[in-house]
C-alpha cells in the first residue's frame, strides 16, 4: 500500500460473510454520480455491503504491489453511518482487499486521503439530503471520480447480479487519522498567515464543517493560529440537522448566517452544506455572493499562478466567467453540470480551476477535485490581501454584471415534450443560437437560459441571465409559462 499520512490505530477482522445477489434492490438509489437513498427502506447494510465487495471487484484494488490492496473510507455524521460502513468494510475485506478508516471526515477530506494515500475512497454522505438519507460516493485513487459512466455502472450490475463466493484470504480494517496532514495540506496551498485580520461567521449547519474549520482556519489539528476572528454557527455535528437543512443553495438556509454578519458587523460569512464540499458566501452586507463570482475571483487568482491556463465553468454559470477569464489571459472551457464531466475535462484539458454554479469548485492542485474549504481560503486571501477597509462586496462588484433568475424547478410529466415546446417557440425568432452540451441553452446578445432536465426527479430546471432585471423577468416568465402549460 501507498505511504501514510496517518499512523494505523489498530487493527479489527471483518465478519466475512458473502453477499447475497440483491436482484430486488431500488435500482433508483444508483445516481449519475453516487449511490443515495432512504435508509433503510432503500439503503441498507446488506446493500453496503455488496456495494463494498463490488467496488473491490470494479477497480482492480485486490492486490497493490504484490499485497493486499486498500479502500480509505470516510464518513459525515449521520446516525446510520456507523452501521453501513461497517457492512461496506465487511463486503471490502471479504474479497481479500484491507480497509483504511479515517473517521469523520468532509468529502474533500476524504478526497485528500484517496490523493495522498494513493489509494480508492467511498465517502458515506448524503450531501445536503435530509436525516434519514445517506449514500457513498465513490472514487479511484488520486480521488478520480467514480460515475454512472465510469465505474458505477458496473458496480451496480455486480450488485444486482451477485458475485461468485469470496475465497482465499480475507482483508483487515486499520484506523488512521488524516486531518492533521489534510488541514497542513491546505494551509501550503493558500497560505492566510499574513493577510489582515478578518472577522468570519461560519454556518457549518450542525455538518462536517463542524470539525474541518477548526482544524484548517483554527488550531484543532495542532496548527498555528491565523489572523481570522471565528464566529461558529451550528457546529455541533447532528446527521438531524435541527437547525437548517445543510443545504446552502437554498436561500431559506443561509438567513441565519445573514442576520449574524450583519448583527455582528462581520467581514464575511461562510455556509457549508453537510458533508463540506459545497461552500457559499455572504458579503459584509448580509448579500449572497453568487458562486459564479466566486469562480471568476478564484479563476483571476489560479491564473495569476498559471498564465495562460484553462478555467472550467458548466454551462448555467454567468457569462462573467469567460469574460474574466479571457480578461486575464486565460483560456475558458465550458461543460457540463456535474462533477464527474468537470474533471474529466480538467484531466483532458489540463485546467488548473474549475467551478459551478451550484457551490463546487475543483482544483487541479487538489487532485482536481472539489473543496468547499480551498474555495473559502480562496476568498479570505483575497479580502485580506485587499487594501485596509475594503469590504468584500467592493472587491466582487466587477463581477456584478448581469442579472440572475436563480435555479427555477417545474414539476412536468415529460421533460422532453415540455423542451420541446420552448425550442419550437424561439426557433423561428432571428438572432439566437441553440446548443444542446446539457439540456437546451438559448442565446441572445442580451441573454441566455438552460433548461435542462433533473437525473432523479421529474423536474425541469430552468436557469436565466440577462443584462438586466427587466430583461431577465421577461424571459424567465415567458419560459415558465411555456413549460408549465
């Protein structure tokens, strides 16, 4: 096995039982990009522990340099965690294939130790979803994703089919404890150690943020102190969220964080959903910052370090990222929505950022994979770095050029037929430009807007920009009414 950035704390057996074929799973708990459901009603043990066996299977990670291979795992803080990694390390070790358990850990801590381990993860987190749903997102070493189109496809039907007996050796559970090396990880890519002070909210909503912030911007992990004033909200890990959902896109759920800013005349505030890989921010002003913002402060930054370099941005982001980039000398890409495409193409491209609109940015100096922490120490380097008194409302007002309807879900019976329907209504209006890269986006000089339809849901999402707030009203209404006709 790869080298350790934590030392093993004892060593456990694996129950060693086989896993039954599962042919009447919910085949909907296998996502485009994870594994997702209710527990127990659609994700269970017997699951996890197929799923275990079957990732071994998939990626080849047996045997590593003539021993047994390794799977590290991590886990949010939701009550069934506990049961159903222990079920995923059984079904691992059963096919002779060991197991490095990191403990509680945010997604991009777990991405941190695939990387630096050297080895394949399964994260158990359901994101943002609420109590009684958890789920795995799987990777390959080097925290390459794992998707419908690479990997889980194959696990899925393993699962479903079922898998010849285990035989000859089985593997063993180790314990190791990564946030030491992933706090001083991110500490030597953006380095806050002289900016200027800063007050900062955290709304961790009773999610991993909770222990990741005070190991990377606090001194937990053994750290120096940095010149940043923390003031936590929900900190306390609770899978039951009782505050506020962990969902930070909704902007129910950022309110708390607003009225605190405000109240407490901070500099900042930052919102983290549950498992910490999604960040949002709020100005001194108590304003939501859009994340295409962010992605066009934190592109100016990367290609600052890299000349030249490829941004990635998905396709419902502002038109103010390719214009930054471009500003800076940098070369913009566009993709799809989802992790998976975006760093795809990063690896294809050799893009140093990437970034969404949903609150995921990536970074090729983190193995490509997205941090809701890097993204945050992005911005406090820039406000701290920024001229005495500026407040970070003034620092992101270039980036303030169009205006945005926001994410708009429709309930529809076909998704195809009601597209259908807006296409045939603009197609014959002059001037536009069609693309089909994820759902239908339509362009104008003055405006665009996506729509495009849900993986999971009979949902049609509808995204507008346009270069004012009439505009952008008039297109977003016309739209609407088309699809929900």
């Amino acid at each position: 096995m790869a080298g350790t950035s934590g030392a093993p704390q004892g060593s456990t057996g694996p129950g060693g039982s086989a896993e039954p074929s599962l042919s009447g799973y919910p085949t909907e708990v296998f996502k485009a990009y994870d594994i997702r459901g209710i527990v127990p009603a659609q994700f269970h043990a017997d699951l996890a522990r197929a799923v275990g066996a079957a990732v071994v299977e998939v990626l080849g990670v047996r045997v590593c340099d003539g021993g047994p291979g390794a799977v590290v795992v991590g886990q949010d803080m939701r009550p069934s965690g506990d049961d159903l990694v222990a079920a995923f390390a059984d079904g691992v070790c059963s096919r002779g294939c060991d197991v490095v358990r990191i403990g509680l850990a945010s997604t991009d801590g777990l991405y941190f130790a695939s990387g630096d381990l050297g080895l394949p993860g399964a994260m158990f987190t359901a994101s943002h979803n609420p109590a009684e749903y958890n789920g795995i997102k799987v990777c390959r070493a080097g925290a390459a994703p794992v998707g419908m189109e690479s990997g889980l496809r194959e696990i899925r039907d393993l699962v479903r089919d079922g898998m010849p007996p285990p035989s000859g050796p089985t593997g063993m559970v180790r314990r190791a404890d990564t946030m030491p090396s992933y706090a001083a990880f991110l500490r030597g890519l953006v380095d806050l150690s002289a900016i200027r002070p800063l007050s900062v909210v955290v709304d961790a909503g009773n999610g991993m943020a909770g222990i990741t912030v005070p190991a990377v911007l606090g001194t937990e992990a053994g750290l120096g102190p940095l010149p940043l004033r923390i003031d936590p909200m929900y900190f306390e890990l609770d899978g039951t969220f009782p505050n506020h959902e962990a969902n930070p896109i909704d902007p129910d759920n950022l309110r708390d964080l607003q009225a605190r800013v405000v109240s407490r005349g901070a500099d900042v505030g930052l919102a983290f959903d549950g498992d910490a890989d999604r960040c949002f921010v709020v100005d001194e002003r108590g304003v939501a910052v859009s994340p295409s913002a962010i992605t066009a402060l934190i592109a100016r930054r990367e290609l600052q370090r890299n000349p030249g370099a490829t941004i990635i941005y998905n396709c419902i982001s502002s038109r103010v990222v390719p214009e930054v980039v471009a500003q800076a000398g940098g070369v913009g890409e566009r993709t799809r929505v989802g992790h998976s495409f975006i760093k795809a193409r990063m690896a294809e491209t050799g893009a140093v950022f990437g970034g969404e609109h949903s609150g995921h940015f990536y970074f090729a100096d983190f193995w490509r994979a997205d941090s809701g922490m890097l993204a945050a120490m992005h911005v406090l380097a820039a406000l701290g770095s920024a001229p005495e008194g500026t407040p970070l409302s003034a620092l992101l007002e270039e980036f303030d050029r169009y205006a945005a309807s926001g994410e708009i879900n429709s309930v529809v019976s076909d998704a195809s037929a009601a597209t259908q329907r807006v296409r045939q209504a603009f197609s014959s209006r002059p001037g536009l430009t069609f693309d089909d890269l994820d759902g239908m986006t339509v362009s104008a000089a003055e405006w665009w807007f996506n729509l495009r339809p849900s993986n999971t849901e009979p949902l049609l999402r509808l995204n507008v920009e346009a270069v004012d707030g009439g505009t952008m009203e008039a297109v977003r209404d016309e739209v609407l009414a088309i699809v929900r006709s």
